[in-house]
C-alpha cells in the first residue's frame, strides 16, 4: 500500500526552537516528512525541517531539523550513519542563527565586480551544495566579505569553486588566514585572484589565454584522465573516496595499504601529495568505504590518521595539475605509485597579493596539484 502524500510546508525563517541539526547525504526527492520519519519516534514539526535546495533550485542532499529539546536533539544525533533509503546519512551540529540565515537567503545576482577596487580570492573545495551566503559565512566575523560568485562547469553543474570580494587589503589578509579551514565538512583553500579571472570565470569573458567563461576555467582540466566521464571511466560506477590527513612523512602507498588491510579493505587507487602526509583513496563499493572510515584517529605509526569521506569531483578538484598529465596507470600491489603519477608533487606556495584590480596577479602555486 502506498504511503499517503504529505504537503510540503514552508519552513519557518524564524528560529522557533533552540537545538538544530544539519543533514547531509539525503536521497534525492527527499521530503519534509522523509526526514522527520527517518527521525522515528522524536516529535519533529514540519515546520521545523527545512529541506535545502542548490542554487539551481536541484535538490541538496542537505536539510536542517529543528528540535525542542537538547534530548531529542541528543537523540536525534544517534542516528549519525544510518541509513535512509540506501543512502548513508551524515549528521553534524547546527544553530540557530545558521537556520534563520539558510531560510531568508534571497538568490538576488550580484554586480560583477561588486566594488571596482575589491581585493579577490578564489575558494576552492567548496561542497557542491554550498550557496554563495555559506561561503560569507565561512569568513564570518573574520573578514568582511562583499559577495561571492560559485562558478560552474563546462557543463552547467557546480564547479567547487567561488570568488569572494574583499573591500580592502586588510580584509583580504584577514581572509587569508582562514586558508584550510573547514566549511560543511569540506576543507577549504584559498588562492590569489583577480577582477579579470573572476570576470572570465562568472560572466564568460576572455582571459589572457583568449578563453572564456567555463573553458579557461576548465581548459587545463580536460589536460587530466581524471576528467574524463565518470561513466565512462568507470562504466557508471563513481568511485568512493576519502581523504587521509596526518599521515607520518614519507608515507608510502604500502604503508596505506597496509593501514586499511586491518580492517579487510584494500583502495583500489591512492593519490599521495609528495611528503606523504595527505592521501586520498578510492574504493570501488561504498560498503568498503563504510568499512574504511572505522579506521579514522586510528594511529599509523605514531600519528593518529583523520579520514574524511570525500565527494569523487572534490578530489579530481584538488589533485588534478595545471597541465598535461602521462597517461593514468592504476595502483597495484606495493609498486611506487608516486613515481608514475605524483598529483601530490609540490609546486611552491601561492605569491603576490592578487589585488582585485588585476595588478600582482600572482602565482596559484598549489601544492596538492
């Protein structure tokens, strides 16, 4: 028998309860009433679960919950990946001025740029699901941040990347230092810019190559194996990654190996940077990712290794180099993997100020690329 439909109703923008929750990994076409059964047996208003939509208007994966007391909220938390449907769900902590600020955004476009003087920075890393008021927020009470532009894609979908506009140099260094940090889970990098990148990037202008809009953007891109269609590369099947962080140096793809052998799972393909701290892996089956995760602060030598499960566009973003690539060749067994293929090779750190008149323009020296 058919479960009987339940209207959506329009989240309240106030803030009317004082625990919240966010959601992350939710099927597509999830409800308002998809959420709160998931959330068996805690009284949850409809009115207090706001289902979060992309720019586009496309479905999130993302929702806030709203609870009325620190119990259920507590409660609400233990369901922390489980599953809804087949989809494993993710839950992290909220507020409420995060609800009240995700439901009286407003999707008004921005002049480009919004000041002729501003200072830019390039965000990369953001979740494809973030709107340009979750990465003002990012810089919160640090920096006063004008706007910022999400890019996207040769094919129209999130790109991961945005420019943020700074009204002066001093906002702009103190933005600068929020480099690294995490946003909905993500691991943020900021880079130098300018009004011309940013020009080319949002409104499909031409840069100094003669490319413009998504094609400068991605031009260098296409350069990589990585991206090629995922349906093609893996005959439909996406791979599952995660992100390796506080590895010992010099970390060798054995050492990882040997790492996620305890507990039954072995990656299929493993991307180190060059110092051997930071990896990412990939995994063919999400029970194996499942599996994987059990070993996060687990303790790899004498360092405790952070695992963080990552989106497989997120880590084609962060390992793919600025040009042409040797042809791709797959891990196998304890070979020297970094010596066929080393993404990870430093390339120096950013330089200049990337003043947001197009002056210093600078370097974007990325030392995962």
């Amino acid at each position: 028998m058919e479960q009987p439909q339940h209207p959506e109703v329009v989240p309240s923008q106030d803030a009317r309860q004082r625990w919240y929750l966010r959601l992350r990994g939710l099927p597509w076409g999830t409800t308002q009433q998809t959420v709160a059964d998931f959330f068996e047996g805690i009284e949850i208003d409809l009115q207090d679960i706001s289902v979060l939509k992309m720019p586009d208007g496309r479905d999130s994966g993302e929702a806030l919950v709203g609870f009325r007391t620190a119990e259920d909220q507590k409660l609400g938390e233990s369901n922390d990946k489980k599953y809804l449907k087949n989809r494993y769900i993710e839950i992290l902590s909220s507020t409420a001025r995060e609800w009240e600020r995700v439901n009286s955004r407003s999707d008004a476009s921005l002049p480009v740029p919004i000041q002729e003087d501003s200072f830019v920075l390039l965000m990369r890393g953001l979740p494809y699901s973030a709107h340009p008021d979750d990465c003002v927020a990012f810089f919160g009470e640090d920096a006063q941040c004008l706007g910022v532009h999400l890019t996207k894609d040769e094919k129209g979908r999130p790109s991961g990347r945005g420019y943020a506009e700074f009204p002066n140099d001093e906002e702009y260094q103190k933005a600068l230092k929020r480099n690294g940090q995490h946003m909905m889970g993500r691991y943020i990098e900021l880079f130098e810019s300018n009004h011309e990148d940013l020009s080319s990037a949002v409104t499909g202008g031409q840069s100094r190559s003669g490319r413009s809009g998504a094609a400068a953007q991605t031009h260098a891109d296409m350069q990589n194996p990585y991206m090629i269609p995922p349906s093609e590369q893996f005959q439909g099947q996406i791979p599952h990654c995660a992100r390796l962080r506080g590895l010992p140096y010099n970390t060798t793809d054995k050492h990882i190996t040997d790492f996620f052998s305890e507990v039954s799972v072995r990656p299929t393909r493993i991307h180190r940077k060059g110092d051997g701290t930071e990896a990412f892996v990939e995994f063919n089956a999400e029970d194996e990712l499942n599996t994987a995760m059990k070993r996060h602060k687990d303790f790899m030598g004498n360092r405790y290794v952070e695992i963080f499960r990552a989106d497989y566009y997120e880590m084609m973003d962060r390992i793919r180099p600025a040009s042409s690539l040797p042809s791709y060749q797959p891990f196998q067994g304890g070979r020297n993997y970094s010596r066929q293929y080393n993404p990870y090779a430093s390339r120096g750190a950013p330089r200049g100020r990337g003043r947001g008149r197009g002056r210093g323009r600078g370097r974007m020296g990325n030392p995962y690329a």
